[in-house]
C-alpha cells in the first residue's frame, strides 16, 4: 500500500485538472516514444528469449555478411575485348586481364574433344546367343506336333476307347491359322496341302531341322542381320557379349569379320549344302523343306544399342576433366594485344569462370558456417572471461549494423574503383584500392559508444572478416586489426570533436607505416642501390592509406550523433552536456530539491577526483554522480539535505515506511532517467549506488521498537541492489555515503574525516558491497586517499577573525571623526539624545534576514 501511495503522484502528474483523462504528451515524449519503441521491443523479447534472439541476430549477420563477401560483384568481369564489327578484323584486347587470385578454369572445349575421342574409341556392343539352333529345332518340332494333333494319320489311330478325340471340322482353320501364327514363318497353303498329303511327315521334319543347324556349326559361327553396319565398325570392331554370360564375362572383341555372315549368306550356304540331303524326297516336298529351313534362319549376333550408350557414358565420364591453370598475378593480355583464337578462348573460360563462381553455393555454405563460429566463438569467450563484455539485443544489432556497412562499403569502393581502373586509368601493378576504406573508423565508433573491450572484440571480428572479403588477405586483416585498435585507443577519452580528427590523423600515419611493412613482406618496398621504390603502386597506396584514416575521422564524427539518436548511447561528448546546468533534469533537482542538488555536486567532485586517481571514467564518474539522486525530488523533504528547518518527518513514521519511501528514491530516480532518456550507464549507476547496503538507522530504531516477539528480517532494510558493477559506479556508492557522513562530523579536522573515511570503505567492504566491481585494494586506498585531499579542501581550517577589537577600533575612529565635525560646525552634541552605533546598524540588518 505504501509503495502504491508513493507512485500515486506521478501517475496523478499525467492527469489534467479533472481526473478523468490522461495529459497530451508532450512532443518530446512523444518523439522519445516512437524513436526508441524498437529498443523497448527487441528487449522484451530479449527477456524472454535470449537464445533466440541472440542467434537470429548472429545468423542474419552472418548471411548478410556472406552475400557481401562472396556477391556477384566481388569479383570485376567487365568486357576484355570487343567483338570485331567486319569479319576478317582484328580483335584488339581493351583492358588488361589479370588474374586475381590462383585460378583453374574448365576448358570446356578440350575435355569436349577427349570426351569426342573417347566415345569414337568404345566399340559397339552386340549381343551373341549360341542357343538359336536349338530355339529353331524347337520351333519346328512344335510345328509339326501341333498338326499332327490336328490331321493324325488313319494308320496310327487306336481303336476302341482309346481312340483320340479329334477336332471337329468347323474349328480346324482356325487351328491351323494358330499354328501358322505361333510358326511365325510364311506356310502357303499349297505348302500346308503338301504337309498334309504327308501326314506332317517326320521325315520332313528331319529334314528341316538338319537344313537349320547347317549355318550355325562350327565354331564361333556369328550371323548377322546385314553385313553393311557391321563393316562401319571394321577398323575397331566390335564386341560380342554372351547373352547368357556371368558377373564376370565382358564378352569377347570381334576384329575379323570375314568369317561372320548375314542372312543371305546364311541362306546361301544352306541351299548349297543342301543338295546330298533332299534326295529321297519328291519335287514339291523338296521345295518346301529348303523354303521353310531358310525362312526360320535367325542372327545370332544382333547390335545392342542400349549397352553401347551405356558404354560410351561410361568412356565419357571416364575423361578427366581439362583445365587452364593460372597463377596469381598473372597478365593473360595486356590493353591493345591483338587476341588470337586460342587466345579469346581462355578468356572467355576465365570470365565465365569468375561469374559462375560467384554463386557457388557450396563456397557459400562454408563462408556462413565460418562467420557463425566465428562470431559465436569470439561472444562466448568475451562473455565468460571478460567482466565488462556485456552485450543487450540492442548492441549487437549496433555491431552488427556497423559491420556489415563498413564491409558492404569496402566491397562497393573497390567494385567501381576496379571497374574506373579496367576502363579508365592505367593504374600502375600492386594498387590496393582497400586502403582507400575507413574499416578502423568503425572500431573508433565502436570504442567511443561502447568500451575499450567490446571493441577489441569487435575489431579482431572487423578483421577477419575483412581479411576474408579482400581476397582471403591475411596481411589486410592484420592491417585492419592494427589501425583499429591504435584508433580505438586515441578516442579513449574523447570530450571533443576535435580529438576524433587527431586520431584520424594518427590512423592514417600509422596506416601508411602498416602500408610500407606490407610491401617489405611482398618484396615490393625499395630498390637499395637506387632508392627507388619496386613497385610504383607504393607511393598511393600509401596516399590511401593516409587517406582512409582521415576519412574515418570525418566519418565517425558524422556517425556519432546519429548512433547516439538511433541506439540511445552516451559518448564522452554526450556526457559533457549532460552536465550541463541547463539540463532539464538538473534545473528541476535544484529547484525542487536544493539541498540534494548541493549533495549532487559535492559527491560529484569526490568521484571525479576518485576516478582520475584509480585510472577509472572520471567524467562517467561525474555525470553518473549528478543524477545519482534525481529521485527524491518527488519526496525532498523525506531527505535531510532538504530539511532546512531542522524538521525530521521521520519522527512520525515507522520504521518500515521510512525504509519504503527512502528505498523507492532509487525506483523513482531509475524511472526519471527512463523517462528522460538518460543513457543507460547513468540509469545503471542511479540503480546500483546504493548496492544492497543496509539502512543501519531504521533497522536499529525498528529493533528497539519491536514488541510483538517477532525477529526483525534484515532483508527488509536492505536496497534491492544490484551491487555496483563498475568502478565508478562503486566510487558513487563510497563518495555518496562520505559526503552525507562529512556533514555531520562537529568541527571537522584531517583526522576526523580520514578516520571516518577509512572507517565507511571498511564497512561496505566488510559487507561485500565492492565484490561484483573491479576494484582492488590498492584502488581502495587511492580511493581513501583522494576523498581525504577533497573533504580537507572543503572542510578547512580558517583563523578566527577579531571581530570585537575590530568593531571597537571603528567605533572610535567615527567618534572622533564626528566629534571634530561638531567642532568645526561650532555645534555643541545633545547629550539626552542617545547615540546610534555601529552595532545597532548590524542588529538591525540582521533582523531583516540579511
């Protein structure tokens, strides 16, 4: 209920006079509110997912990051020549083609000529069945069967029950069709009336089936459909596979064709062989049997198609793949050749090359694979072994918005600065158009916003991923990595905008050192017998360089208001004009809360000269000071700086309500700076400068009071905390609690205040307070010692001034002054009339209040 009555005044603050509808925002508020909705978003989130959040971050980074370095236009592929405009012109190379990097190019048109040769050499594959005699003895054996089913001879037909069923007359042509058709050969009827006269004679049978195996013995006898594909294949041949062959049988090659026969010779070999063997049978039955045993000859070597694809598919994959190997830095033509065929050749293979590779996927894929690593490495070690590595959803969407701007910016001035040289200017061999790009400005903007950890991680992240998009360069990632720490150290304290500039200044100087180391490496720095320099890129690259390093000054300080707007970060500069008197907030502390506002500024002096003493912010420590108690303003006169008239409003209240109105300054402060948009390291001090301290006071009286037999927790008097978790937060704390003591010590001395100073750092020490922040024990006594040289300078010893001897010593002179007056004038004083002294001036003065 209490802590509801103390927030009841802010919340009635927003209500206009009638209660009933909330205050128009002010455009401040209003501007404040949309401008930073994002921030309070992405927060909430954060809260309740910080995994999530935290990974959908780094994987949009990371793709993002692999679309710059490995986009379609890393690489320049402009135009190497142009196409004659007459058949029969020369074609005239219009920039040089160097290769940038250690390149294999697919020389497409000489593996498609191995492949050819390949595929020319693989010999057909035809299929070989020695079992076609025995099919066709079958064949025919069944022929004969099947009529002698239908027309048994009368001579052989039993009597009795066993006689055969014979079929009946109607259905016999259609039988005889059936078997002509399973016969598959030409059977006339006036051969079919011959077979029949001889009741399908087996004789005739015989016969036929001697005449069929006559062509197919021997051996490796092969027939063929026709001899004249056959010839095609003579000067490689061919090769038979066995139709019925094993996992282990490749066939046979065939080279010698004489010996293989097609059908016709097939069939004449047949009827010349033939003769001797008719000779028992009449005309007709001699006609019929030559007719029948030709027609049913069969190729046994027929021409398989499909396993001479499959064969040649084979032969083509079997061909290595050519290449054009080029080495890095190598000149393929220079601006003005005449290009040959050949020529042209691998320089349309280069240029093909360079686009397809672009958009190979695979290439990508390990590129984001990398950067996730990477990154999740370099978090995960920072965020357990560094303490000030402290990242929210809102600085890692500022580093990774810096990132890939400073990298899609190298990226872009080196695309049109190599497309300006391939068609514009004869740059000199070794220009590095990557020094022209600021990349160390954005570790400056990173350490100015941030702190000196956060950007010595972002500035080893910075350059490996800019030694990766620079053509995988170990030695630019080192460039990078040195410029941006030596940048990030020179705006360290940064108060002025004029300090940027000088460290841009610094940068480009030591790039230009860097620049003159890289070239030594590459055995392109000078030549000693002449001085002159090897390569005649040196003098502007190092002109880039020095270049780049001013730009990133110029740069940053054009960014820095801006990440101060978008991201709510509070700079040095951002700082000095917090202190600014004129500050809303400080106007309304002095006004409301005079006596806390005095606190503010004695506890400000005692953290900035404790700050410069231990090395600390001294200027955070300062800000953070001033605002460290803008949240009793809503209750002054709860707090005895503000209580003039010696009035103590905690007389009347428990214990308990005081605790709870005392503690609620805290919540009130950090809601205030909420609501002003102080910068987070200010809220975080105004949260933390009282850590989890105990109200001795309070608890003491609320232990004397207590008669209800139940212990006092001691939980109850404690700040929520969190206990400070910086130096200079700590430094707050201390000079907070020796500046309220310093009040109350009677006729302050050195060794009144250094016994009490000594004796508070003890006490919060002893109590743990200190355990979360960086400070040592040496920083305790540096810390002891520079409140000591501030509290003496305050509370000073001063000589007692004779103020009656010299009140006296006036009074007399004015008497005889006056008395010498009257003389002169001849005017005697009224002596009943009593004089008006000096000192009656003064008392009278003094009733007036003044």
């Amino acid at each position: 209920m209490s802590g509801a009555s103390a927030s009841r005044p802010r919340r009635m603050g927003k209500m206009n006079q009638n209660g009933d509808k909330p205050k128009k925002l002010t455009a401040l508020e209003v501007e404040n509110r949309g401008r930073r909705s994002w921030i309070r978003l992405l927060k909430t989130q954060y809260l309740l997912r910080p995994g999530i959040i935290t990974w959908t971050i780094t994987a949009v980074t990371a793709f993002l990051l692999v679309l710059i370095i490995s986009s379609p236009w890393v690489e320049v592929v402009e135009a190497v020549y142009l196409p004659p405009q007459r058949e029969g012109d020369p074609v005239i190379a219009i920039r040089d083609l160097k290769i940038p990097n250690d390149l294999e190019v697919p020389d497409a048109e000489g593996t498609a000529k191995k492949q050819n040769e390949a595929v020319a050499a693989v010999r057909p594959i035809y299929d070989w069945d020695p079992a076609v005699p025995e099919k066709l003895k079958k064949k025919v054996a069944a022929f004969f069967a099947g009529f002698r089913e239908l027309y048994p001879p009368l001579d052989s037909l039993p009597g009795g029950d066993s006689a055969p069923i014979l079929v009946p007359s109607v259905f016999l042509p259609e039988k005889e069709q059936e078997l002509i058709r399973q016969f598959q050969e030409d059977v006339s009827p006036k051969d079919l009336e011959t077979l029949k006269r001889s009741s399908f004679s087996p004789e005739i049978e015989q016969a036929i089936i001697s005449l069929v195996e006559l062509p197919y013995k021997g051996k490796d006898v092969y027939i063929v459909p026709s001899r004249e594909l056959l010839l095609k294949e003579k000067e490689k041949g061919i090769t038979a596979r066995r139709i019925t062959a094993g996992p282990g049988d490749a066939g046979r090659d065939i080279t010698n064709f004489d010996a293989i026969l097609d059908l016709e010779g097939a069939r004449n070999e047949l009827v010349r062989k033939a003769g001797d063997r008719l000779l028992t049978f009449g005309p007709d039955e001699k006609e019929l049997i030559l007719k029948l045993a030709s027609g049913l000859l069969e190729p046994n070597l027929t021409f398989n198609k499909n396993k001479s694809e499959e064969a040649k598919d084979e032969a083509v994959a079997a061909v290595k793949p050519l290449y054009y190997k080029f080495k890095k830095g190598e000149v393929i033509v220079r601006r003005g050749d005449r290009l040959t065929a050949e020529t042209i050749k691998k320089i349309d293979a280069i240029i093909s090359a360079q686009e397809g590779e672009n958009s190979a996927s695979l290439r990508n894929l390990g590129y984001f694979i990398l950067i996730i690593g990477v990154l999740s490495t370099l978090i995960n070690f920072a965020k357990r072994n560094i303490r000030k590595f402290r990242l929210d959803p809102k600085d890692l969407v500022f580093l990774a918005t810096v990132l890939l701007l400073s990298l899609g910016l190298m990226k872009g001035l080196n695309f049109v600065a190599r497309a300006a040289q391939a068609n514009f200017i004869n740059a000199p061999e070794g220009l590095n158009f990557y020094y022209l790009v600021p990349l160390a400005g954005a570790v400056m903007l990173v350490r100015m916003v941030l702190n000196s950890e956060i950007a010595l991680i972002f500035s080893v992240t910075l350059s490996i991923f800019g030694g990766l998009a620079a053509d995988n360069s170990l030695l630019f990632g080192a460039y990078t990595l040195v410029g941006g720490v030596v940048a990030a150290d020179e705006v360290r304290q940064c108060r002025q905008r004029s300090t940027i500039l000088r460290a841009g200044l610094i940068l480009g100087l030591v790039n230009v050192l860097l620049i003159m180391l890289v070239s030594m490496i590459k055995n392109q720095f000078l030549n000693f017998d002449n001085l002159v320099p090897l390569s005649n890129s040196l003098f502007l690259n190092c002109l880039f360089g020095l270049f780049g390093g001013i730009t990133a000054a110029i740069v940053v300080t054009g960014l820095v208001p801006l990440a101060e707007y978008l991201f709510a970060y509070a700079t040095d500069i951002k700082l000095l004009e917090l202190l600014n008197q004129d500050n809303e907030l400080l106007k309304e502390l002095s006004m409301h809360s005079p006596g806390t506002h005095q606190h503010a500024l004695m506890v400000s002096n005692l953290a900035e000269n404790a700050a410069k003493a231990i090395g600390a912010n001294p200027l955070l420590a300062r800000v953070c000071a001033m605002y460290h108690d803008i949240g009793k303003m809503n209750k002054p006169l709860y707090f005895a700086e503000n209580q003039w008239d010696g009035t103590n409003i905690h007389e009347r209240l428990s214990p308990s309500m005081s605790t709870l109105i005392i503690h609620n300054h805290v919540k009130e402060g950090v809601e205030l700076a909420q609501k002003h948009k102080l910068p987070r390291v200010v809220a975080d001090a105004i949260r933390q400068h009282h850590g989890t301290s105990l109200l001795a006071y309070f608890y003491t009286k609320a232990k004397e009071q207590n008669d209800t037999g139940v212990p006092i927790d001691e939980i109850d008097f404690r700040y929520p905390g969190p206990r400070p978790q910086t130096r200079e937060t700590a430094i707050i704390m201390l000079a907070d609690v020796v500046e309220s003591a310093a009040r109350s010590v009677r006729d302050p001395n050195a060794a009144k205040l250094q016994g009490m100073v000594q004796k508070l750092i003890n006490r919060f020490f002893i109590d743990g307070q200190l355990d979360e922040c960086d400070l040592t024990l040496k920083n305790l006594h540096e810390i002891a010692r520079s409140f000591n040289t501030t509290l003496g300078a305050i509370y000073h010893q001063r000589p007692e001034y004779q103020q009656a001897a010299i009140k006296g010593g006036q009074a007399r002179k004015k008497a005889e002054n006056d008395a010498d007056k009257l003389k002169d004038r001849g005017e005697a004083k009224n002596q009943d009339q009593p004089e008006k002294t000096e000192d009656d001036g003064e008392n009278y003065l003094k009733r007036l209040g003044m």
